[in-house]
C-alpha cells in the first residue's frame, strides 16, 4: 500500500479498529508501508516519508515510534525500523506508527536540518497547511500520523561534534509523560517541557504524551545504545498493554533531574585543543578533571584544566575535540546520596548498562 500524493488528514476515523490517514486505511490484523507525500521538490516530484502502519488484531493503544526529525541522527532509524520489521506483533493489542525518518531531505543531504532554508522540523510541528515548507511538512506528519496516537516515543541523537549517553526527556509534570518516561527504563530522565515547535512538546501539550530519548552522536549507528533503546520499547509496549505478556523493564537505578537539581552544562573558557578524560555516562567526583584544553605547543602555562563543580554524571560530552571560547565541553548532573551509592554499586557490579557509551 502506498501514497503518491500530498493530501488533507480525513476529518474523523472509520472506527477505533481500524487506522485511517489520508488516501488509505489499515485494519485490524492488518500492516502497510507507506511512502507518503509530505511537499515537492524543486522539480515538483514528490517528497515521500516512509511509515509503517501495524495494526494488531486487538483492540488497545495506538503509538507512534518516530526518528530522524534532524536529517543526520541515524540511532533511533535502527530502533524504529528494528520495531516494526523484525519483532513479532502477532499478538499485538493497538497499533503502532512507525516513522524512521521524518526529514526525508535532511537525511538524503546528511544535514540536520532541512536543506530549504536551513529550517528545523523539529521546530515546526504542529505545523500548518498554509505556511513555510517546514510548517506544511510539521502538518502533513503530525495531523495524519501523530494526532490518532494515544502516546509516542521520538528519537534523537546529539548535534555534531557531540555525543549523549542514552536518556529520556519528558514533562513529568504531566502524570501521563512520567509514567511514560518510567516506563522507557532509562537510567536518567531529564524533566521539563520540551521547547516550542518540538514534536515531543506539541504533542504533550495537545494531549498525546510523548517523550524524547536521546543517544549517542550523529551520523552513525550505535549498535550498544540502540540495543539499550529497544529494550526501552520493549518495556513502553508492555507497560501500555500493547505486548500485553511481556514484562516492563527496570534499569537498577534511576534518577530524575528537574529544575531543582543541579545541573550545568561546562564551557570553555579558552581556545583551543581538548583532551577529554570522560565519557558519556561516566561518574565524576567533585574536584576531578574532565578534560584539559590546551594549545598547538601544549606550552605549560596556556594549559586550561576543566574540574568538576560537583559530583555528578557526565550525560554529555564533547567529540570534535577543538573548540572557541564559549563552546560547551560536557553536561554534568548531580545525583542525590541514594542515587549515588546505588549507581557505586552498579559500577561494582560492572553492570554493562554502564560501561562507556561509546
């Protein structure tokens, strides 16, 4: 089944078994891949996005798994595609919409962004017909694809130059969002509404809690975080009664860091060449060196070194190892005494959901 065309989302659905999107419907029992039109190209073909549609044969939730909103964040395409093409759905209750890559013309261009204007999708949702190309494309995704879900899980990675060890950022002022957010059995969540124009954040505020997951750098697969985010799927679909007998998973440890907590992000304060001493999802005491920045000659009193202000973990950290005055080297959060005497334990237990993210 396919869709050559861009068109309008129907005005309602034909039932709570069967999914509909403009120019076609999946019944129950019933799967499709889609490539549907989103715009047009300089040349007036069609822009298609790939979706698959699987619609169990009971009755239950609909979700939508979606990724490469930024063109070059290639993690979460594995996991979505993994999803809907090599687990077994047979007894699925609800549906899912899988979306693997969103920036259609950002991917085939290996950029973040839209290669129209240097827009940002994932600026752009809910989108609208009648505005820039990136508002029509928002549109086109989130009225035929997002707004029939009941909840969604979006993908991402860290920018260029930049890699995250694998976390969820969620509203969980919204009960709903936390009980997601749990349910994705990460380590770290990372609280608060997500900025303007986010799928995650437009979605949440219409009614359909979503949260984000972000792992690793772009531009490349990471077989080790994208093993960690199916087992997070895993763990959403048994929650919600999707896969209704499989078991929810929990990660040993969690914490959540919301405005109260300490949390910064660490920037150079000089120019230069850095030497990181961490990785992503490493522990960090106060005091302790995470990086030095030095210049070409590596001339003793132009060294920078770059301490801890506190114990904590590094959730990010710089890759491109040059940077300006400004740049930021690494997110650090703090952890609670609880968190971090179960986080000790962990480590001494060599537990590999905490081995170096790399």
């Amino acid at each position: 089944m396919s869709e050559e065309t861009m068109s309008e989302p129907p005005d309602s659905h034909l039932g709570s078994d069967v999914f509909t999107y403009n120019g076609g419907r999946v019944d129950p029992g019933e799967s499709a891949n889609i490539r549907y039109g989103i715009s047009e190209t300089y040349l007036g073909d069609p822009v298609r996005i790939p979706v698959t549609v699987i619609n169990g044969e009971h009755p239950g939730p609909t979700v939508f798994l979606s990724a490469a909103a930024h063109g070059d964040e290639l993690n979460g395409i594995e996991v979505v595609r993994e999803v809907a093409h090599d687990w077994d759905h047979s007894n699925l209750h609800g549906t899912l919409i899988c979306l693997p890559v969103m920036n259609v013309p950002g991917f085939l261009a290996q950029e973040r962004y839209l290669p129209i204007y240097d827009r940002d999708l994932n600026r752009s949702f809910p989108g609208r017909e009648d505005s820039t190309s990136a508002r029509r494309m928002a549109h086109q995704i989130y009225t035929n694809f997002i707004e029939p879900c009941d909840l969604g899980i979006d993908f991402h990675t860290s920018t260029r130059g930049r890699t995250n060890m694998l976390h969820v950022r969620a509203d969980t002022s919204d009960q709903k969002v936390e009980r997601l957010s749990r349910a994705f059995s990460s380590n770290v969540i990372i609280a608060g509404e997500g900025p303007s124009g986010t799928l995650r954040g437009e979605a949440t505020s219409a009614g359909i809690p979503t949260i984000t997951v972000e792992m690793g750098e772009a531009h490349r697969f990471q077989r080790q975080l994208i093993d960690r985010a199916l087992t997070g799927v895993a763990s959403v679909l048994a929650e919600f009664g999707l896969h209704p007998h499989s078991s929810v998973h929990w990660p040993g440890w969690r914490v959540i860091i919301d405005d109260a907590g300490e949390k910064t992000w660490l920037r150079a304060d000089a120019g230069g060449i850095v030497d990181m001493k961490h990785s992503s999802g490493n522990l960090v005491r106060e005091g302790e060196t995470i990086c030095v920045i030095t210049n070409p000659f590596k001339e003793e009193d132009d060294i920078v070194t770059v301490e801890a202000p506190f114990t904590g973990l590094l959730v990010g950290v710089l890759e491109n190892p040059v940077v300006y005055p400004g740049n930021p080297l690494c997110h650090l959060v703090g952890l609670s005494d609880t968190i971090l005497n179960a986080l000790e334990r962990e480590l001494e237990r060599q537990d590999p959901f905490l081995e170096t993210l790399e």
